[in-house]
C-alpha cells in the first residue's frame, strides 16, 4: 500500500516498486490518479543510501509475463455471479468478457482480465468492499481492447464495470481506462510520450485509435470524470471526441455513470445517451440550435432593428 496515499478511502493497493536486478537502485510509482507519489532511490558507493533524481522513475524494462493458470484465476463463484445479476450484467457477457476470480484464503476477488491479441497483459481485481489493485510489473492497456480494433467509433468509459453495462446495451465498440480518474485537469502541457506515465496506457494502445473517426467520452459525470475526459481529449484529439451528458437522477443530481443508468433506466435508454452523444467543445465553434431563439426571433421579425433586405419574392417559386 502507497505509504503517502494509504490507499484512500477505498485502500487500492496501487504502489508500483521494483529493484534493480543487483540492489544498486528502487524506484516507485503509486498508480492511484490522485496521488502519483513517485521518487528513485540510488545506493550510494560508500554504502550510505542517497535519494537523487527524485520524481523520475525509470522505466521497467522487463514486463513480466502472466497467465490464468500463473495467477490462478477461477471461473466465478455463484456469489460473484448474482453480485454481476444485480447490477444487471449478464452471464453472456461476462463470459464473453472473461471475467474470472481470485481467492486469497476465504476472501474472494473478482479478476478483470486485459487482453490484447489473445495474450493475457494484465489483471486487475477488485473484491465487494469495493477495493481495487492490480498485478505488479504489468503493460498497462485498456480494459477491453480486443473490441475496438479497427473501429470507426470508439466509446471510452471510466471502469470496467461501465464497459460491460456498453455491450449490455450493444456496444462491444467500448473500452475502460484501467486507473481511474485525475481529480483535476493539468494545468502543464502534456508530456511527451515517453514522459506521459499517467497515462501510458493511451500510449501502449495508440495504434487501436488510427482508424477511429469519433471517439464518445462516457466518463463519470462527477469533476474528476469531467477532468479525465478533457485530459483524454488533450492526447486523442479534440476534433474528433464527442461526448455524453448522464441524464437527472433527481432535483439535485444526475446520474453517474453508464452501470447506473442500465441498472435504473435500462439498456434502451443507454443506448438512446450514447446516440445522441455530442460533439466535445471546441473553442471558437458552436452548435447550430445554440442560435435557434435568436434565428426565431429574426424568422418572426421580433428583433426591429434587423429586419434584412428585401428578396423581392413574396413566396417560394413566386416573383413580384
């Protein structure tokens, strides 16, 4: 567990350590986005450690390499099962998605398998408290990929949980990030690529998104989803993301995410929000219906001082 985060609220086992193959250096990331505690330890050569370079992370060059048999996976218990039932994921789908189990003594996890051309990258796990964490030393890739590959449309959501709730509605178009949302948008440039570590995972996946023509941001709808999307827009490309709006809930809110809108309103009305999906802002460009009451009230002649000029046709395919 990340000693300057503890986890947050949820206890995410989310620190990322790993030692040089001699001893002679650690670095350490923590992959919770609200933390990013991060540093690089180097021994020095009288024997008394030293901190140097702190806040660079060199880069893991080996990736270890994971199977469902090396991390013993299991198909999913019927506890499991009916918590998936009840936010309205079917057997199907989670079959087709490969979700699986892991026990650790008389605790059980649910395993979120990554996969990318039939080869198992990563896995991430979360249990009924609602606590997640992830193999060490793994790609990361997004949740789901398989599924876009050359895909015209694109839909991107916040957790794996909301990708499933997508096929319940029938969209397979649909991947997950695998690490949560930013709880607010940076305010640097974007790095370079391979400076980028938050968001490697994008970079790891790059060529997926070559043929995609529109990419609908599904993200929560709480500030650090909305801050997620803006940052995805910075690296995907603004001219080509749309994004959704989560319909009310109530007087005083909205509905957050895509498996709370199928498990409340249904598969149809999910389908219906990302159909009517819109263009993401673009500064300087505006939708045509903003300027409808304006236009009515020129079409009407209610603005006096603007009537415009005379046609000289008193109606369609009619001359004076």
């Amino acid at each position: 567990m990340c000693p300057s985060c503890n986890g947050g609220k949820s206890g995410e086992l989310s620190l990322s350590l790993f030692i040089n193959l001699h001893g002679y250096s650690a670095s350490w990331l923590c992959f919770r986005a609200k933390c990013g505690w991060k540093g690089y330890k180097k021994a020095a050569a009288d024997g008394k450690p030293s901190i140097e370079n702190l806040g660079r992370v060199n880069k893991v060059k080996f990736k270890r390499q994971i199977t469902v048999e090396s991390l013993q996976l299991e198909p999913l218990c019927n506890q499991l099962a009916a918590y998936f039932a009840e936010r309205m994921i079917s057997s199907e789908t989670l079959k087709r998605n490969a979700i699986m189990q892991k026990r650790s003594g008389n605790k059980i996890a649910i395993a979120f398998t990554y996969w990318r051309k039939g080869e198992l990258v990563n896995c991430k796990y979360r249990d009924l408290a609602k606590r997640f964490w992830q193999e060490k030393n793994t790609e990361k890739i997004l949740y789901g990929l398989g599924d876009i590959a050359d895909a015209s449309d694109i839909i991107i959501v916040e957790g794996e949980m909301d990708k499933l709730a997508m096929e319940e509605a029938g969209f397979r178009n649909c991947v997950s990030v695998p690490a949560g949302a930013p709880p607010s948008v940076s305010k640097k440039e974007v790095p370079a690529e391979e400076q980028d570590t938050k968001y490697r995972y994008l970079w790891n996946c790059k060529e997926y998104f070559k043929k995609a023509s529109r990419i609908i941001l599904a993200t929560d709808g709480d500030l650090p989803g909305q801050a997620l999307a803006e940052e995805l827009v910075r690296r995907l490309g603004r001219e080509r993301c749309w994004r959704v709006k989560w319909p009310k809930k109530n007087d005083v809110g909205h509905f957050k995410d895509a498996n709370e809108v199928l498990m409340y309103l249904g598969p149809s009305v999910l389908k219906d929000i990302i159909d009517n999906a819109e263009l993401y802002p673009i500064r300087g460009l505006f939708n045509f219906c903003s300027f409808f009451d304006e236009i009515d009230q020129y079409y009407h002649q209610n603005v006096v001082y603007e009537f415009g000029g005379d046609t000289t046709y008193q109606s369609s395919g009619e001359k004076r």
